[in-house]
C-alpha cells in the first residue's frame, strides 16, 4: 500500500501518497494550479513552464515534475509566479492562431482557461510580435484533423502516441522557432504509421487536433463497444435518434478509456440507409425481404442438408468468448464436423 505523508499547499495542510507530484498533490485537494502539458495519463515532461511553484521559502520548481514530499511548504501564488506565468503565456499566445470563436476546441481549451485565469487582457499583448505562422493544415486523415498553427507545442499528443498506443507516429519535427509536431517525413496522418485511433485526439488541450465531425451530444448512454469481443466501455453521444459522438470508458477495465479507430469512429453505419435492417432471402435470383423467422426456418432446413464434411464454419471476433464457444459445440456435436475456424487467424 502507498505510503501517505502530509505537507502544506498555500497554508493548507495536504494529504499525498508516495508518487505523487506537487500537482498531481495540488490538485487532488482541489488547489488549482495552472498547466497545460501535464496529463494524467502521461510521463510529465515539464513543457509549458506554467505549473511553477515556490517551495520551501522561495525556490521555484515545476510542479510537475517535482514529487511531493512530507513537510514540505508549497506557495503556488505570488508575485514572481505570476509575472513567470504571464509572460509565458503571453509569448504562447502569440504563436497560437488565436481565432477561438471558429475553433472546435471553444470552451473546452486549456489554453483559454489558463489565459483567463491569468486575467491576460488583449492591450497587455499590444506590444508583443505576433509570429503570424501560416502552416498548412492536415486534413489527410479521414477523422480528424492538425491544425500546428494552434498547437502549443505541450507535447500531450507525442506522449500518447508513444507511451500509450505504442506507434510514436507523431514527433517534433524542425528546432527553435520552427518546431511543430509531426509525422515521421513530414507526412500527412494518412501517409504515417498512424491508425486513426484518435487518443491523441481526445488529450489535445487545445484545438490543434479535433475530430473532423464534432458532434455535440444532448446525452450520452454507458455501453460496450459492439465491434469485437474485447468489450471495450464507452459513452455513446446521443441526439434525437442518431449517434453522434463516442469516447471511452475511462472508469472500465477492459480498456481503461482508450478506444480503438472502429470502437471512437466506426459509428456511421448504424443510421446509414444502406444497412440491412432485416433477413434478405433470396427467390428467383433476387433477394427479398423476409422475416426472421422465415430466415431461421430455411437456414435450419439447409443445415440438417448438410451434416458432416459438406458443412463449414468460420467464426467472428466480434462475438463473445461464450459465442464462439457455441458456435464450435454446435459445428462438433450436430453438425458433425470438426470444420470450424476463426477470423483472428486470416
Ligand atoms: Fe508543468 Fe507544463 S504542466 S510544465
């Protein structure tokens, strides 16, 4: 079990456990401290220079990257933290496409919330150069797109690549004032290792990278991910009877809130008209709509035709374990035959 120790945070006595940075301490006692490339899921790197802290009489620290420690006394306001913020805020701004009112990310930017924790009015940006950067947008993947003029270079997205889907298909790419996050070459997403699965996407603080269709939901429905046997947890976004956003679970086990390319953005053919809503039997070369039981009598029939080596059948992975297993029980004892296999193998 983790030990646990106290310290002070702005003359406030804390309870941390062993691990735990400043922030991480910070925050779990409800003591806001202002950051942007710090996430929980994430190894800190320390980017942004928001989260300083004065400990033990003056020695500012990040407070991210500082582990908490018993006795210690946190100041994560004053006069000098505040002017360090500020600027870097202020020179943050002024390398970020700042057009919020047409930006996806909207209320939902750290960025945004930081600044105006600050209380960073626009005259006090008056005298700064704005470096008017104009890159291209990536629109190349199907789902999402990167926007590097909005990106804030906090780095959420490199580390998740790497540290949680395992691809690292995103780097940094040029130095100095030219540094913006890429693929490997430069590419666009689609051209890169990338697989879509959008975990970059759902950590970006800001609205560097947002989902090309943002959908916003009038409420949301706890379910598990219908595409494999996996069963990953989800919240599905409803509006009247469609679909309109996905994202995980993060309080399931199975996938502790990641989502896979399918799972976040496959969910398009549930209200395509082109899906079949019913049994399709086909009668004089033509298929015609049919009931259910109907289409259970024929298949039964065809079966009992079929025992022993005429019959074959290939299992999904979008099936439970327990269908599966059925399905093999039913393949070995009535139909007679050991013929059965699974697509996980093609
Ligand atoms: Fe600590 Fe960015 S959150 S440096």
């Amino acid at each position: 079990m983790a030990e646990h120790f106290k310290l002070t945070i702005d003359g406030q006595t804390v309870v941390a456990e062993e691990g735990m940075t400043i922030l991480d301490a910070a925050l779990a006692s409800n003591i806001y401290i202002p950051h942007l490339c710090n996430h929980p899921d994430l190894t800190p790197v320390g980017a942004c220079r928001m989260c300083g802290v004065e400990v033990d009489g003056g020695r500012m620290v990040m407070s991210c990257m500082t582990p908490a420690k018993a006795n210690i006394d946190v100041v994560t306001d004053s006069p000098d933290i505040e002017k360090s913020r500020k600027v870097t805020m202020k020179l943050m701004i002024m390398d970020h496409n700042m057009d919020c009112l047409a930006c996806e990310a909207a209320e939902k930017c750290d960025l945004l919330r930081v600044a105006s924790y600050l209380g960073i009015q626009p005259d006090q940006l008056e005298n700064m150069r704005p470096l008017g950067r104009d890159l291209p947008l990536d629109t190349s993947n199907p789902f999402f797109q990167f926007d590097a003029n909005k990106c804030i270079l906090c780095g959420i997205c490199v580390r998740t690549c790497e540290e949680i889907v395992g691809l690292s298909a995103l780097g940094y790419i040029n130095r100095g004032f030219k540094t913006v996050v890429g693929t490997f070459g430069n590419k666009g997403f689609v051209d890169s290792v990338c697989e879509s699965c959008g975990e970059c996407v759902v950590r970006c603080p800001v609205g560097a990278l947002v989902p090309k269709k943002p959908g916003i939901a009038t409420r949301e429905v706890r379910t598990i991910c219908a595409y494999c046997g996996v069963g990953c947890g989800m919240y599905v976004g409803v509006k009247g009877d469609q679909i309109v956003s996905v994202r995980g679970d993060r309080e399931s086990p199975v996938n502790l809130g990641s989502l896979c390319v399918k799972g976040r953005y496959g969910f398009n053919y549930i209200n395509h008209p082109d899906r079949l809503t019913s049994p399709l039997i086909k009668k004089d070369g033509e298929f015609v709509k049919a009931s259910w039981d109907e289409a259970l009598a024929l298949i039964a029939s065809k079966f009992k035709e079929s025992k022993g080596n005429k019959f074959a059948a290939l299992t999904s992975a979008k099936c439970t374990n327990e269908d599966n297993y059925l399905v093999q029980k039913f393949t070995r004892l009535v139909m007679e035959t050991n013929t059965i296999d699974h697509c996980a193998r093609l």
